[in-house]
C-alpha cells in the first residue's frame, strides 16, 4: 500500500503536490510507459470538458482513458452545450459530474476549474486555466526532463517566449522550486515572466536571471524550453505582429550546447523552433508530447483508485 493517497483527489494546482508526490507521479508515470496497462478502468468514464482549443492535452487525456479501457463523454466546442442557451456553468458541471467518474477541464478564465471542483464530488483535474495552471502539462515536462537528464536536481533550465501569458512555463517554474533549478528567462520586457512568480523564487531562493537574446543562455543550460508568442492572449492584434516571431532557434543556435542539451516546447509551436532543429539530437518536443499520454494514463489511474 502507498503512502500516498490520490483517489478522488483533484489536480488543481501543481502548488497543491508535494515533492514527493510529484515523484511519485512520474515513478508511476515510468511504469506506464513501460508497460501498458489494458482493461485498468474498463467501466470508468471520464468526461472531456474543452472551453478552449486543445489537441495535444485533449486527445492524449481521452487516448489515455480509452487504451484503459473506460470511455469518453464530452465536448471539444461549449458552443455544442446549453450554455449556448443560457445555462450557467455551475448548472452544467452538477449535470455533466453525474454521468462520469471524473473530469478533465480546461477553461479560458483563471480560477474556473477551482470554483468548478467545490461544487461537484467527483475529481476534476485542470487542463489549463487561463494564463494560470497546467498541471499535467507540468507533471509531464518533469517527467521528460527526468528522462533526458536522468536527474531533475541542480539543472539550468531556460524559459524562451511568451512567459507572461504562458501557463506552461509559469506552472513549470514553481514546481522546479522543489528542484533547486537556475532559471533564465528570456522574454521581450512586455512579455517577462509574472511578478508574482519571480516573487516567489525570490522568497524561496531560486537563482534566475531575465535575459532578452538566446545566444546570452544557449550554451549554459541543459533544458531549453521554448513557447510561443500567443496570439489569443492579446487583446491588440498590432502587439502581438510587433512581437511575433521575436524569437527563432535554428541549427545554427545549436553548435556549441552541451552534450545533454535538449530542446522541449509545450506545442503547437508557429514559427519559432525552425523545421532543421526537428532532425537533430537535440529536439525532443514530440517524444515530450508523447509523454503525457504516459502522463495521464498514471495520473487517471492512481485517482480513480486502479492503482496505488
């Protein structure tokens, strides 16, 4: 029997696990990527609730459930729901919560998902709130660090792009406080990561630094993880052609890197990882992606009790 306790638990927050749970979760996560688990939750639905454009995150959490053996009910489009008729969302969930076993949401407006889980008994587990958490996607890019690095302490770690309306990098930064990581931002300064997350490495003690060009942390770090500038993000169409494309790593970025050096992107990418990067040692966002279908075959598993 484990020491730890997951089933019914919701995943909200990244802040929410301790170290040694999210160790946990990515030991469990080794064991499923190494061996499949079929007819795990044969029985169990989950309900795929998408408030917001997704392809990676969405088919890899109902991939996820259905190679189990459970099913899928949901939507990828609210606009398919009787929100479209004026029901609210607190009405919605209560309806939805009652057909399945466990939830995966993702919403456009920050605290969503929290206020969702205090009103239903079943599990929910975020899958992106606006600019805030992305839980899995943080347990699934520590897993991929784990894997390239063999270790996730003491690593330098670079943050490229969009890090003031980017989830990923924000949620991944806080957690790897539990990892004593050196941490560079690189970000025009309209686009450099949130004063409440700096903060927060400031209390704890995390060494960073802000940076404006690639070429100032290349060569020093072990993970880049590069993010899109997010056009849905802007409310000024004119900002965002101003910053779009800012940043662009090419081959030619990679001649002098470290021999353990990996670049890692949350997806879809635009253009700022150029084609030529996907053909060398280096590149590993797709395997990254792959990742969370392992991810989150672990995750649904240990909170629907199929495994502890």
């Amino acid at each position: 029997m484990s020491k730890f306790n997951f089933k019914n638990k919701s995943i909200i927050s990244v802040d929410d696990l301790r170290k040694e749970e999210i160790l946990y979760i990515l030991d469990k996560t080794k064991e499923f990527k190494k061996n499949q688990k079929y007819d795990l939750l044969k029985d169990k639905i989950m309900g795929s609730l998408f408030f917001e454009p997704s392809t990676r995150t969405r088919l890899s959490f109902e991939a996820a459930i259905n190679r189990l053996g459970g099913r899928v009910i949901g939507f990828a489009d609210s606009n398919v729901t009787s929100i479209k008729k004026g029901e609210s969302l607190h009405d919605s969930i209560k309806i939805i919560s009652q057909y399945c076993d466990i939830i995966a949401m993702r919403h456009p407006k920050e605290g969503t998902i929290e206020e969702v889980s205090k009103v239903i008994s079943k599990p929910i587990i975020n899958a992106g709130d606006g600019t805030n958490q992305h839980p899995t996607q943080t347990l699934l890019d520590l897993f991929t660090i784990q894997e390239t690095q063999d270790k996730l302490e003491n690593l330098s770690i670079a943050f490229v792009g969009d890090l003031k309306y980017g989830r990923t990098a924000n949620c991944l930064t806080l957690a790897l406080q539990h990892f004593k990581s050196k941490i560079y931002f690189v970000a025009p300064d309209s686009l450099q990561m949130q004063a409440r997350v700096l903060k927060q490495l400031d209390k704890n003690n995390i060494e960073y630094s802000l940076h404006k060009k690639i070429e100032e942390v290349i060569n020093k770090v072990d993970i880049l993880y590069m993010t899109r500038i997010q056009q849905e993000r802007f409310s000024n169409i004119e900002e965002y052609k101003k910053l779009k494309g800012t940043y662009i790593l090419k081959k030619d970025n990679l001649d002098n890197v470290k021999d353990n050096f990996k670049i890692m992107h949350p997806l879809p990418r635009v253009d700022e990882i150029d084609r030529e990067v996907d053909d060398t040692p280096y590149a590993y966002y797709f395997e990254q992606a792959q990742n969370g279908l392992y991810l989150r075959e672990a995750l649904i598993s240990l909170i629907l009790g199929a495994i502890n």
